[in-house]
C-alpha cells in the first residue's frame, strides 16, 4: 500500500531498489557455528547491544511512497520478530549430521524472500539442537564486505575478550611490481613511468573495450550453450540442495607459490575450471569438445580499499569504502578441458592469464555504472530485466569474501565455522566462498533437479585442488 513521504524517510540507493525487484529479490544468509550451546538470553542482550541496532538501515521499514518509490522510514524494533528459535533438530537426510541438517535448512530458506514488509528486512535464526546462529539480510540492507564487516565488530578473538578480529591492510605491491621498480631504477626512474604509464594505457583501454563489448553482447542476446549445470527463465523457483565444499587456505598458498605472481583468486578459478570439467566429463561423458566455454558471473568489491573494512571507515559520510552495496560484474569463461593427464597447475595458469587481463579492464567498473544509469533513468523495472537476463544468459555465480585469519568468538563462545550464500538466482549453479582462521569454505547452492549431486560437485572442487597442491609441492621441493 502507498504511503505519503515524509520529511524523515531516506529514498534507496539505485542498488538497494534492485535488489527488491521480483527478479533480482536476494537475501544474504551468513552462517556461524560455534562450539559450546546456544544462551538465547545472551544472545538477545548480545543483540540488543550491537551496532546492528544502532544502524539506521537495520531499524527502518520499507515503505513505498504514492510517486511509487521505495524509502526506508525509522521505527522502533520489536527483538522478538527477528530472532527464530529452533529448538528441534532440522529434518535431514543426512541423519544426525550437523552440516547436512544446517545445509538442508539453508536450502529451503533460499526460495523466495520470507521478509515480510511490516518489519525491517533482517531476521536471526538460532538453531539450538546445531549449535549454529543463520543472519538472515536483506541484499537491499548492504553488501557482503559491509555485512560481514559489521558482524565481525561483534566478534572478539578467541582467549582474548577485549580484542576485536583484526582486519588486516592488503598490499598491492607484488613480486612483479618490485621487480619492475629494480628495473625502472637502473634505466632510470622517469622513463620508466613514462614507458609504464603508456602500455598500462593502452592496456587498459583495450582490454576495457574488448571485455565491456563481450559483457553487453552477453547481457543482450547471446546465451551459453545448454550444459548439464545450465538453468534459466524460472529456475530460481526450482527447490534447491546445498552442500559444502572445504579448502585450506595453506594449500591455496601452496599452488600460488608454484605460479610466479599467482594470486589466491586465481588458484580458486582454477579450481572452479578443473572443478566444473571433472563434474561435466562424469553427467556427460565424451559430450563435450575440447576448450568448450561456459560462463560465470562474478562479484568485485569496488571499494578503493580491497577486502574487509573497518566498521567506522564504511560508517563515514564521505568515506570511499562506504556502506551499502559497492560492487560489479565480470564475466568469468570457462574452458573445458579433459582432466585426465594434464597438468593440474594448467588450470590456474590460464586462470591467471585470464584474470590478469581483467584486472587491466574497466569491465567491473562499467557494469557498476550501466546499472546505475540504467535505474536512475529508464527506471528499476528496466534493470531488474537486464539483471536477470544476464544471469539467465551464463551459467553460474561466484564471489569470494575474506574473512577473519585468527579463531573468534561470539559471547564467549568460540566460532567453529563462519559460511554465506544467498538465496535463488535463476543460475542452477552459485557459489559463495569464505575463508576463516586458515579454512575457506564454499557454499555451492544447486537447483536439485538440474544438478542432484553438490556433494559430488564439491568433492570435484576439492580433489582439483588437492591435485594441483601435490604438483605444486613437487616444484617447490625441486
């Protein structure tokens, strides 16, 4: 129902109206297990005392005016709506499998918002026989990088109550950049950048031209070929399987060190590369061509400052790294290639050459900005078409999250596992990685009647990268 504005209502970032549109309506689920029983008392005044209830976003309704725009308006918060209390152990098939039961819960959660409108768009659920804590919130509210952020301004390092997760300043130089710094010192410092600041020109701008012409033919008209992992118009309404796939972040380190430059994001595309083709040569053997190209849509932080960021820095009114949703798309190609005899490290070679190339381009960038645009001028309805036409033209979802390095603890209670994904697109096939104190978990959400096997899919993932762990070693020793 419409409602006249008033003076106090805030209107929603063109991001935040996307994010409500039938088409596009996401929730961000964040998962934490912890490792004694829950004290529902404690976590009410845990609640109650946290800055999630200090920031407007979190107390305010949406409500939409009779112009027909969407705007928050404060009101007070009734705890008791927002937190659900399960008391008995969800229904699995998994048996009395903790995972499998939080997985299964997670899964039904994942259709449909389930945020009714007459409260703020947030929910927490406690699954007390699991001993696992689920954040239900609005993609409208902010992003990953600003949610996780301002739970973790909640969490206290293990043994040490008083100190909060570090967020530790990500360096951008690397072992190529210092290299090129030797070099440029001794032919001298300004031809150097001279030299340097044309091919990076040029390199930007060709590669920005090549990638945004591939990203609007994409968003337009062209659309994958149909594979065993392809969903489409409707399948976000399909029921949904959720299973875990689990890395560690040592053996990520392990196969970046054997590739001269490699990043942790690229050891993980390889992996997702080797991943999807071990799974297609087992639903669809011999059915594929060698280099066969899927394509997956991935989320980039656009935040100056890469990775987690300090709750008052993403609070600050003229803060680069602000609140709220700041990220775009590139596309992400996979190539299909037969895994048997070839050399896992390809994977991430090709990862990283591919990767590269985008970090030159300005793809992210543009997507950020069409969106923008596009809702600012022709409106929400016209966006939330073109979202998900894009999402029904790839084939899958993936975005990466860095989480805390040390173990933490929430009321005293230390944190086993810290786990996100979000609810249905119309891809079969997302996938959410997270890592925490030296793990990195990834969620891979599966409309179950195109894909009926994630647990297979996952251990697909993990061998890849057990594989390309040993051959890494085997450089490093030698």
């Amino acid at each position: 129902m419409a409602s006249p504005a008033t003076d106090s209502d805030e209107p929603l970032t063109p991001a935040g109206r996307l994010f409500l549109r039938p088409e596009m309506n996401q929730i961000i689920h964040c998962v934490l297990g912890v490792k004694n029983p829950l004290d529902i008392d404690a976590v009410k005044s845990q609640i109650r005392d946290s800055f999630l209830l200090k920031h407007p976003r979190f107390r305010s309704l949406l409500v939409v005016d009779r112009r027909g725009l969407e705007r928050w308006r404060r009101t007070s918060v009734d705890l008791d709506r927002h937190l659900i209390v399960v008391d008995s152990p969800v229904n699995s098939n998994g048996g009395s499998d903790d995972e499998a039961a939080v997985n299964e819960y997670l899964a039904e959660m994942s259709i449909g918002s389930g945020l009714g409108l007459d409260k703020p768009l947030w929910e927490i659920h406690l699954l007390m026989a699991h001993k696992c804590v689920v954040f239900r919130i609005h993609h409208a509210l902010g992003d990953g990088i600003s949610l996780m952020s301002m739970l973790l301004s909640g969490c206290r390092k293990v043994g040490e109550p008083d100190a909060v997760p570090s967020i530790g300043p990500v360096s951008s130089s690397s072992s190529s950049n210092r290299r090129k710094s030797r070099e440029g010192g001794r032919r001298g410092w300004r031809e150097y950048c001279y030299w340097d600041a044309i091919v990076g020109l040029v390199g930007v701008l060709w590669f920005s031209l090549v990638f945004v012409v591939e990203f609007l033919v994409k968003l337009l008209w062209v659309c994958d070929r149909e594979t065993a992992i392809s969903g489409g118009d409707g399948v976000e309404l399909w029921p949904r399987k959720l299973a875990t796939a689990r890395f560690s972040v040592d053996d990520m380190k392990t196969v970046k060190k054997a590739i001269n430059d490699a990043t942790i994001n690229d050891v993980l595309f390889g992996v997702i590369s080797s991943g999807l083709s071990r799974y297609l040569d087992h639903r669809t053997p011999n059915a594929l061509q060698e280099g066969f190209q899927i394509t997956g849509l991935a989320m980039v932080n656009l935040r100056k400052q890469p990775g987690l960021q300090e709750l008052s820095e993403l609070m600050r009114s003229n803060s680069e790294s602000r609140w709220g949703n700041k990220f775009g798309f590139i596309l992400l190609p996979v190539k299909y290639h037969k895994t048997s005899g070839t050399d896992p490290l390809l994977y991430v070679k090709r990862a990283k050459v591919m990767l590269d190339r985008k970090k030159q381009s300005l793809e992210a960038h543009f997507s950020y900005k069409i969106g923008y645009y596009v809702m600012t001028y022709l409106g929400s309805k016209v966006a939330g078409l073109l979202n998900y036409r894009i999402v029904c033209n790839t084939s899958f979802t993936i975005s990466n999250v860095v989480g805390p390095q040390e173990a933490i603890a929430i009321l005293d209670n230390p944190v086993t596992y810290v786990r996100v994904n979000s609810s249905s697109l119309p891809h079969a096939l997302t996938m959410h990685m997270l890592s925490y104190a030296g793990r990195a978990d990834m969620q891979i959400l599966v409309a179950k009647d195109i894909i009926p096997d994630p647990e297979f899919l996952a251990k697909c993932f993990e061998d890849a990268l057990f594989e390309m762990k040993e051959a890494a070693s085997a450089i490093i020793q030698t």
